[in-house]
C-alpha cells in the first residue's frame, strides 16, 4: 500500500536538532574576528538632533566605531514599502538613521560597533546627543488636528486617506429599521517571538553573507542592495533557525541597512542580536485601529450596510507594511455576511511612537472586533440570538464564489469557497449553545458567567508567486529548495509530505531546504499565511514537472509511452504491475538525465524549479465560541472554555494545524487580556519590559479546543489548501468580548476597547 | 542589556562582608539571591561600582526554632526552604500560604528572604508577611548588630531601615499562641507577577469565636506594606461575621490612598484592597491552618 | 584585580576552568565562552525562562546569575539531557505532542520539566501548568507543553 502523506499527523523532522540545543539561531552564529553591534536610540519622542559627540566612546578600548547619519548620507534613502504601497506614504518613510530629528523613542541615532556587546553598551553611556525637545503627539485624534506636524515636509500627519465603497451605502441607511453607531479601538500589542531580532554580517572579497534573514530574504536583499548599491548577486541571505515570527520579524528595519553597512565599513562580520527591551521599542508595533462604524439593518435582523471610518496609528514612520494594517481592518469589516452596502474611510495616521506593521491578522483579529461586537449590541436591541442574527446574515454555501466588492484599494474582495453556516453550527454544538439556557448566569460565588461567539474569515496565501526547486541526486535522495521561509511552522517536515505525495517517493528520501537566497532565484517568503498555500503548491508543481521528467525518460530508456508507467515509493512501475518488480529506481532516472544530452535545460542534472502563481487569495474562516466567569469585584476573567472552528480546506498535517489554531488563539487570548504597549502623553513607552508587557503563560491559556474542517477545499490551487496560521487568533478579541459583555450585559456592560484587564473591568462596572 | 562594569568581591564570611560595605556604603550593592537585582543591573537602571555577593557566606542561610518559641531565618534562606519547611508551615503558617505566590519556583530557588525585604518592593509578598507576623530584623554592620521591628523597617517605595553599611542577616518571627487564623489574598494580572493589591490577615480568636486581636496588612496599596489599623481595631472585639468583614473591607478601602499605573488605576487598588481584606478575612474563618497545598509533599 | 575571576565550574559532566569577567552573566558565558548555545536568552531580565538551566540541580534563571557566582558549581544544560544519541523521555514526549514549533523556548521549558517532575509524582494538569508558568512559550499555547510532561510522568509511573 502506497504511504499517504498528506492529511497524515506526522511528527516533525526538524524537532530533534531543536530539543537537543544543536539549533542554530542567529544569536549562535559565531565568526573569527567578530564584532559587536548595538544603537543608540532616541529617548525622546519628538525631538531635534542637535548635536552628537561620540569622542569620548571613540576613545574607549574596544570601541571599533561609531556611524550617525553623516556616515551614510551618501547613501542615504528611505527604506520602501513592501505591501499596500500608497504614492502619499513616501514622505513618511524611515531612513536608516534619524538626520535631523526624531520622531519615536527608540528612533536610531548611531550605530556603535565594540569588541563585545558589553563594550558597545558601555560606549552608549558616553555617547553624547544633544536633544531639543519638541511636544509629542501619541493620541491619533489629537495628530489629525495637525496642531503639531511629525513630518515637516509633507505638512500633515495624514499619511494616507483613501475610502473603498461597495453598493448604495446611502439608500442602505435610508432604507434601515434600525441603525447603531458605535466607537471601538483596539489596543497596540505586538507579536514578540521569543527570539529578539539579530543579524550576523560578513564582507569578504566583494562578498556580502547575511544570517538572520527570514520571512522574506529575496525581497529585503533586492531593498539592501537598492539601498547600498550593492550588486544583488553578491549577497547571500542565510536564514538558520528562527525562534517565531508572527508578522513582526524579517521585514526591512533600519538596522537591517546598518549592520551591512558596518561589516562593509570595517571589511569586519558584525554581530546584532537585539535585547528584549531594544525590541520593545524598535521592532513593529501593531493593531493601533480606531473605528467609527454605523450598521444599518432592517427589524429582523437583516444587514442592509456599514459605513465605517478607520484610523490606523501608523507610528512615527511608515514602515515595509504599516498600511496594510487600516487597509486589512477595511478590506475584512464585513466579514463573511451578506452586506449589500459598504463604504469605509482608511486613515494612516502618524504619531510619535513605534512604526506599526503586521502581526498575525493584522487588521481581522481588529476588524472581527468591531464588527462582531457591534452585532451582538444589535441582537441585544433587536431582541434576535446572536448567533440567529448571524445566521441569517452569512453568506451563503451556494452564494460560491462570493463577490464581496471593492473593499480594498487595491482589488474586490473574492471569497473563493466555503461553508460559513456548517463552521458557526460546530462551534455552537461544541460549546453546547443550544443547551445553555440562559446563556448568562451568575455562581454561587458570584462570578458572571458568560457564553460568547463570533465568526471570520481570512484571506491567505497571497501571490503572485512562489518557487520551489528540485533536485534528485544519484542516490535517490530528493532535495527540494524553497522559496519561502520558515519561523517553526515545521515546513521541512509538511514540505516534504507534500512532495512525497506528489512526486511518489517516500518521505525519509526527501529533504527540504529553505531560507537561503543562494537556493532558489526568486521567493516570495513567508507571511500571511501563505507558507503553504504558496510555497506547498509551488512544491506540489515542482513535483508535477519533476515527475512528468523523469517519466518521459523513463519511458524512453524503456522504450514505451510515459503513460504506461507510474511512479510510486521512489521507483517506476509498469503501470498495472505496480506490485510486481520496480523497473528502474529514481537514482538510475537520474543517471539517465546525465546522458540526456545538451536538449535538456538542466544540462544533465535531474533539476526542476517550478513558480506556482496565484492572482487571488484564499480565504479561510470559521468561528469561534468561549465560555467566560468574570469575578466582578476583582475584574479577573477566567476563560472556562474556549473553542476553535477552522475550515482550512485541506490539512497537511492536521497535528501542526492544530498547533497553529491553538497557538494563535493562546497569543489572541494574551492580546486581549494582558499585552498593551502603553505610552504616556510624552510618547514614553511604559510597558518597556516583560515586567509590564505581559506575555501568555501556562496558567493564562485555558486547554483549547481545536475543531479543523476540510468541508471547503479551494478551488484556486490543485493541493486545495488555504493558509492556517492566522485562524487561531482573529476571532480571539471578538469572542472574548463578546463573551464578558454578555456576562455583564446585566450589570450593563458593553465592551468597546481592549484589553479587557481587571482595572478596566471594574472600572467599567463602577460606571 | 549587560550590567555595567563594576568591582566584585565574594566575602565568605560576615565580618568580611560588613567590612566591605563599611568601606563602599552607598557605592556596593549586596547581591543576595539575584532575581531582583540582577534585572536591574542587566538594564543598567542599577550601576553599582562594587557588588558585594554574599552567597559565599556561610551562617546566613537557616531555619532554626527560637527559644522563645518562635522562628530565627537567615537572610540568604532561598525562598523554596521556606516553601517546602515544615518548621515554617508550623510556626508561621501564614508565610508558607504567601511564599508560592512569588515569582515562580524558578525565581523561588534563587531568591532569598533577606533579598525580597532589602528590596522591599511595595507589592512583594514576604515583605507583608512579615510587617503582619510582627517579625523582627537583625541588621549589622561592622559596629554591631540592631534589631528592628519590621513596622519601623519599611519605610517608602523601595526604601528600608536599612543604612548603607548594614546588612540584613536573620529575621525574627515571634510564636503565635492560641487559635490563630491566616488568609492571604492577592489579585494579579498574571500568576506569579507582583500583586495588583493584596492582603494578609491574622485573626485571634477566643473559643466563642470572638476576636480577640486582628492583623490586617495590606501590600501594593502605598509605597509599602500597611497595617490597617482602623479595621484592626474594629474587628478587635467582634465576632467577625459577614457584616463586619464588610465594614473592615470599607474601613480598608478608605484608608488607602494609592497610586496608578499601567496595570491598575488607583480607585482599582483602592477598592480591590478593601475586597482583597474582606475574602483573606472569611479565608481565615473557614481554614483551620494551611489551605493552601502546592501539589508537593507539603511536609 | 576584581574585574576578572578564574573560575571552575562542571556543566553536563564535563569540568571547565576560565578566565571571566566578573560582569559576564552565566548565560552569555555559557553561549560565548563554552559555545553551550543550546541555552537560549529571550528577555535577559528573568521573565521568559528561555535561559533555564539547572545550578546544582535547581532550575535556575542563568540570565541572573553572574558566571562568576557558578565557580565550584556543578551545572546542567539542555545539551546534557539526551544520553548520547538517546533521547530523553522527556525530549521524545515534547517531538511527539508537537511541543514544539520555533523551539527557541523549548531548552529552557525542558530544564523547568525536568526539575518539576524530579520533585513532582504524579501530578495533575493543573500542577504542570503552574510548574511550567514560569517559561514563556510563544507559540505552542502550552496543551501540548503540559501532555508531554503528563506523558512523561505517567511512563514513569
């Protein structure tokens, strides 16, 4: 019997190398003649530079040099946008170091380089900047009125502001029974691997090597070698080990531009790895939204449109990805119902705080917030179930593909197959909904206990492109090279189950390699779910090719038709005789491609590169529910139950699916119950440290329930997958919420803000 | 993130560490367990020129029975001792209720007694603990010894008795005789962080029930643990039931004035303090000794 | 001279002797001097637990510890838990619940596992979720965290 790979629960390949602390994460990386990086950083808000003297570090022993924007004003441009490009963005981009004035604590201002990462922090102390400080704005309506302006040059602090519209949002309010406006924000928190970021550079003989690199390596060489023109094919991206990503690591930062730059400077490898509290302050913030949103529905519940307005906090910067954020929250505020009308202004809007970008679901973990908040407040007012009025509201099976409209600047929403009502019944029968009557009460030691629900979709596996190479050795042995990367999704192991199935060889002969720019020419990476519907399906590709190849020659080394034979566990069968004995094994098929000639393009080797391309997104989605007991005298939300329902149209390996849900939906129950990056008037960071930014523990996240359908495969790739790392966590502050509202509707609570922590629990009760 | 430079001695004996610190005062910082200072030194928001590490030390670190009944603990005692010590569970029940909720075992195995009451963080549980057990501390200095009685021993946010050339070296817990009651209540954002605001309670309580002396402490409230005297003397007397635990909680809530921060706002504190009292109160009525029971062999 | 210290310390069994400075934290001379780098920094102010290893048997925050305060120490890494190419129960449990993903915290949750169950028979859910809730793991939402462990405590029996 032939092995199905694909859909089995396969423990992974890589684990071993991990458990035994043989990994090599970038911090491991270790050169002869290395030297250490660390930057100084801005400690105001919103200042001027006046002056920066940095003899006294100069003249430290062991400090190897000190660069400010003199250094590299000759090459000094701004580091572009990667996704949601907008022509007002460019006059808000981030140069690599701060010129003339700084706009965020953490703001680069030099990079210091010492013999040790000790030396460099002590030459910080003596290094001496010279500030006029300048009133900060932190508050985005306070930085709309343009009282004070962050970017001299453009005038303004609106970044961007654009409005995506669909239907007749006008008659649809003219035509409404009942309307409801309301004011939701969700609170800036970030993703926080537990691998601050770090960079390893070595220049050699017009050779530039960079560790460290992930997410998406092709993209941020083709930016730094733009940025130092720097030939492209003379750098080298390593990705290694990388201890999680979450949107927030691998785009281009500013010191992904310095640390190059020194090693070039000083022909040295230079070593980053930065602290926790650098991190706080300098990698991407997210999820800053303000929204005013206004439904309109007739008396039974009937969505008829939402207009909304959408107020993105953008940062001091605009960086690779930080418009994506109001964009996503826009493009995905209707969610998986039928709204016939939709209109929605996206404001990018700058403050003096860290620059925002992605962390996983930017802008549907937020917009499945707003909006599924604001429908259970008009189920309460119309006197319809939650989950009727959604019910009634969900797009339909037979409704496939749905066109959602232009609910993006940049394309129509398409939601390319699905199931909505099955996924919101499972996670009704899970938490046994119909059962639970009232679905609010209180215990015998006073607690509220409360049932809460929400449903999603998602768009992943965004394009347009993703490759992956093959190579079979002499050996047998398949070696696949990809395009994408890799933060501990596993993809050496769902990688190879994929290409194992596809290409009809057994698992253990294949091996994967990613996250090195030296593999493969091109590659899109890894973000936004994409790793697998992408990079799967290019592998799956790849694999088609690959085995059309070798069955051709095959058949004609055995001189038949490539249709007559099959092959299966790595050796070619007649077809029908697929029990009887192998006629050739993959390693002789590739001692045929050597003597094939100079017809093939490989010049001899059994070699494959394949670009699987994709011009529209699928789109997971599901629900979610929880059960929730809120102590109303301390404010403390114990999360009884929590229950996921994810329809990813196909699992690969269904052990690491629910690794992500569960996983997701652990950093979405931290987000909406503890993690803040709080700043005060001054633009101060106050949750500076793990002190006050406050991760998830063990004891925080309650066991999840983990439900995966493959009721809806998509119709747009052949593996028919859709991606699965954000599913976990979108519905996470929309269900939560939901759920404590309902459990204090009686005490007339309704969630508009978040986190949800004991203080602001009580506070709210009390008022 | 790495300490600054500094000089670094490891005395192995008391005299030999007090000497030190007569010579450096307010220059040395005293390493105990580490896992208060440490961090602080890691973020450069503590540079010390001398660190002075007395874990080398030895006689620093016990538990032993006092004549007089009661209980003599070394400074450098790890705070997991304390945890898994029947002697402590016995003579001073409140604390082995208190020590779990610090950190987590990790931070527990390191972390030493003396260290959390030098730190004195206002939201720490030892510190609070101690201010309700009445304990006593022995600080020395090259000159000798004093006894401070831990009501005159915190004095402000992080700020102690303690001179620059003292060191902490025992505390004191005097018995407790007849029927005592404990409850130690806290509410935090996450297990094992500093307490939002808590309470420790004693109750003494005549064979009618009546109380014949209460202890009411409560932590994260002010810039250090606080005895709640109003509702001490309003229990005193009482029989403690519901609508006197309510009114020493009220009498808790108005007493206190303490400050916001991004964690909890200052009504929260103050409020929840009241509610932290009330339940340590009814968690003293209804325990007989020890309640709390980490899963380990507690004896 | 303070600013230096000869120290001599055993980690996995293997006996060292160095030269320190005396400000270097145990993990950074773990990491940098002795490449033992399967020890892993995530906050360096004793938050995450990434960087826990067991000092004379106690699991220990090695980002607040000096490198000097280990001489005569006898120390335990991640790398000194598998027995040559034998794994540890509990390394083969964490591979087989998918405990799991970016496995930069894994090291640290290791070490906190294995003083836990030395000092804990038996335990209930409840118990290996209060004992791990001093290691931050980002990815894994800790369920398989905890099943590992549990598996590992039942094999023992």
């Amino acid at each position: 019997m032939v092995q199905q790979y694909i859909g089995a629960s396969i423990t992974r390949k890589e684990d071993e190398r991990f458990l035994t602390g043989r990994a090599t994460f970038v911090d491991d990386v270790k050169l002869p003649g290395m030297v250490h990086a660390t930057f100084v950083r801005s400690p105001h808000a919103h200042a001027r530079i006046v002056a920066i003297d940095t003899a006294a570090a100069l003249a430290m022993p062991g400090v190897v040099a000190v660069f400010t924007y003199d250094d590299i004003a000759s090459l000094a441009k701004p580091i572009p946008v990667r996704l949601y490009p907008l022509p007002s963005l460019e006059p808000f981009l981030q140069y690599p170091l701060a010129q003339d004035k700084v706009r965020y604590v953490g703001d680069p201002v030099a990079i210091v380089i010492a013999d040790s990462r000790y030396v460099a922090e002590d030459a910080l102390d003596v290094i001496d900047v010279t500030y006029e400080p300048l009133q900060a704005v932190v508050d985005i309506e306070e930085s709309l009125r343009d009282e004070i302006i962050i970017h001299e040059a453009p005038g303004t602090n609106l970044a961007a502001h654009y409005v995506v519209s669909t239907g007749d949002i006008d008659q649809a309010f003219r035509d409404a029974e009942y309307t409801r406006k309301e004011r939701f924000k969700t609170n800036r928190h970030t993703g926080n691997p537990l691998e601050t970021r770090g960079m390893v550079v070595a220049y050699d003989s017009g050779e530039l090597t960079v560790w460290g690199a992930t997410k998406v390596p092709h993209f941020n060489r083709e930016v730094l070698s733009s940025l130092l023109d720097f030939p492209e094919e003379k750098m080298h991206f390593i990705e290694g080990d990388v201890g999680g990503g979450f949107g927030i690591r691998g785009e281009f930062y500013p010191e992904d531009f310095l640390v190059p730059f020194a090693a070039i400077r000083l022909g040295r490898p230079v070593k980053w790895t930065e602290d926790r509290l650098e991190h706080l302050i300098a990698a991407n913030h997210s999820r800053d939204i303000l929204c005013d949103i206004e439904i309109a529905m007739k008396k039974d519940g009937t969505i008829l449109g939402i207009r909304a307005q959408v107020y993105g906090d953008m940062g001091g910067y605009i960086r690779t990805h930080g418009s994506l954020v109001p964009a996503s929250t826009a493009g995905l505020l209707m969610g998986p119902y039928n709204v016939p009308a939709y209109e929605c202004g996206v404001h990018c809007v700058i403050t003096n705080k860290t620059g925002v970008g992605t962390f996983r679901a930017p802008g549907r973990y937020e917009s499945c917030f707003i909006r599924e908040r604001l429908l259970d407040m008009a189920a309460a007012d119309l006197g319809i179930d939650p989950a009727e009025l959604r019910f009634k509201n969900l797009i339909q099976p037979s409704q496939m593909p749905y066109n959602a409209g232009r609910t993006r600047a940049d394309g129509d929403t398409i939601f390319d197959s699905g199931n909505y009502p099955q996924a919101l019944t499972r996670a009704l029968d899970e938490i046994g909904y119909a059962e639970t009557n009232p679905k609010r009460w209180v215990d015998d030691a006073g607690r509220y206990h409360g049932i809460g629900i929400a449903t999603y979709v998602k768009n992943t596996g965004r394009g347009p492109f993703e490759g992956a190479r093959i190579v079979i050795s002499g050996t047998g042995d398949v070696a696949v090279y990809l395009g994408i990367t890799t933060m501990g999704q596993g993809h050496e192991t769902t990688m190879a189950q994929i290409c194992a199935d596809s290409l009809g060889v057994s698992m253990e002969a294949v091996t994967i390699y990613h996250g090195n720019t030296d593999y493969i020419p091109f590659g899109g990476g890894t973000y936004g779910s994409r790793g697998t519907v992408m990079g799967g399906n290019a592998v799956h590709l790849a694999c088609q090719n690959m085995k059309e190849r070798i069955l051709s020659l095959a058949s004609t080394y055995l001189d038949t038709e490539p249709a007559n034979l099959v092959l299966q566990t790595g050796e070619i069968f007649r077809k029908g005789a697929e029990h009887g004995p192998a006629l050739l094994s993959l390693g002789e098929v590739a001692g045929l491609a050597e003597n094939a000639g100079s017809d093939e393009e490989d010049s001899g080797t059994l070699e494959i590169t394949a670009y699987f391309e994709a011009d529209q997104l699928t789109f997971s989605y599901g629900s979610h529910a929880a059960h929730v007991a809120v102590d109303p005298e301390t404010g403390k939300i114990e999360i009884i139950r929590y229950v996921v329902v994810e329809d990813i149209g196909r699992a690969i390996n269904p052990l690491m699916v629910h690794g992500q849900a569960v996983g997701g939906a652990a950093q979405g129950i931290g987000a909406t119950l503890l993690e803040e990056l709080v700043y005060d008037d001054s633009g101060q960071l106050l949750a500076g440290s793990f002190m006050d930014y406050l991760l998830p523990t063990s004891t925080d996240v309650p066991p999840i329930e983990s439900i995966v359908l493959e009721e809806a495969p998509s119709p747009l790739n052949p593996l028919g997958v859709k991606g699965a790392g954000e599913g976990g966590i979108v519905a996470t502050g929309a269900t939560l919420a939901n759920a404590v509202s309902n459990a204090l509707a009686p005490l007339g609570v309704q969630i508009t803000q978040l986190p949800l922590s004991p203080s602001f629990i009580v506070k709210l009760l009390s008022s | 993130m790495k300490p600054a430079r500094f000089d670094y001695y490891s005395p192995s004996s008391r005299d030999e560490a007090l000497e030190l610190l007569g010579q450096y005062g307010d220059d040395a910082k005293i390493l105990a367990g580490g896992q208060s200072l440490m961090p602080m030194m890691n973020m450069r928001l503590v540079r010390p020129k001398v660190v002075i590490d007395i874990n080398r030390i030895a006689g620093l670190s016990h538990i032993t029975p006092r004549r007089d009944g009661g209980l003599a603990v070394g400074a450098m005692t790890r705070q997991r001792e304390l945890e898994r010590s029947a002697l402590v569970l016995e003579t001073a029940p409140l604390l082995s209720l208190a020590i779990p909720y610090i950190g987590h075992f990790q931070i527990r195995n390191r972390g030493t007694v003396g260290g959390s009451l030098a730190h004195s963080d206002p939201a720490a549980e030892i510190p609070a603990v101690c201010l309700t057990l009445d304990t006593e501390f022995e600080l020395a200095s090259s000159g000798g010894e004093r006894t401070v009685k831990a009501e005159d021993f915190f004095l402000n946010h992080l700020t102690t008795a303690l001179e620059p050339v003292e060191l902490l070296t025992e505390i004191r817990i005097p018995q407790t005789v007849g029927n005592w009651r404990w409850g130690f209540q806290e509410v935090c954002r996450r297990d094992g962080d500093f307490a939002l605001v808590g309470a420790a309670t004693m109750l003494h309580l005549d064979d009618k029930g009546i109380c014949l002396e209460a202890r009411i402490t409560t932590f994260g409230a002010g810039g250090t643990p606080m005895r709640m005297d109003a509702a001490e003397e309003y229990l005193s007397g009482s029989s403690v039931n519901a609508d006197d635990r309510s009114e020493a909680a009220r009498l808790v809530s108005d007493a206190l004035d303490p400050i916001s921060d991004i964690h909890a706002s200052a009504k929260y504190r103050q409020d929840v303090g009241g509610v932290m009292v009330r339940r340590a109160l009814e968690q003293a009525l209804l325990a007989q000794a020890l309640p709390f029971n980490e899963g380990e062999d507690a004896a | 001279m303070t600013t230096e210290r000869n120290i001599r310390l055993t980690v996995n069994g293997k006996a060292y002797e160095s030269l320190v400075p005396v400000r270097m934290t145990l993990v950074d001379f773990l990491r940098g001097e002795l490449d033992l780098t399967g020890t892993h920094v995530g906050c360096e102010h004793g938050v995450c637990g990434a960087c826990t290893i067991l000092v004379d048997g106690s699991a220990t925050r090695s980002c607040l510890m000096l490198a000097v305060q280990a001489d005569g120490a006898n120390l335990m890494t991640v790398e000194g838990l598998a027995d040559g190419p034998e794994l540890h129960p509990l390394q083969r449990a964490f591979q087989r619940n998918h405990a799991l993903q970016c496995g930069f915290c894994t090291p640290g949750l290791l070490m906190t596992a294995y003083e836990f169950l030395r000092d804990t028979s038996n335990p209930t859910e409840e118990q290996v979720r209060e004992g791990i809730s001093g290691n931050i793991c980002r990815c894994t939402g800790y369920a398989p965290i905890v099943q590992a462990i549990l598996d590992v405590s039942q094999e023992a029996g």
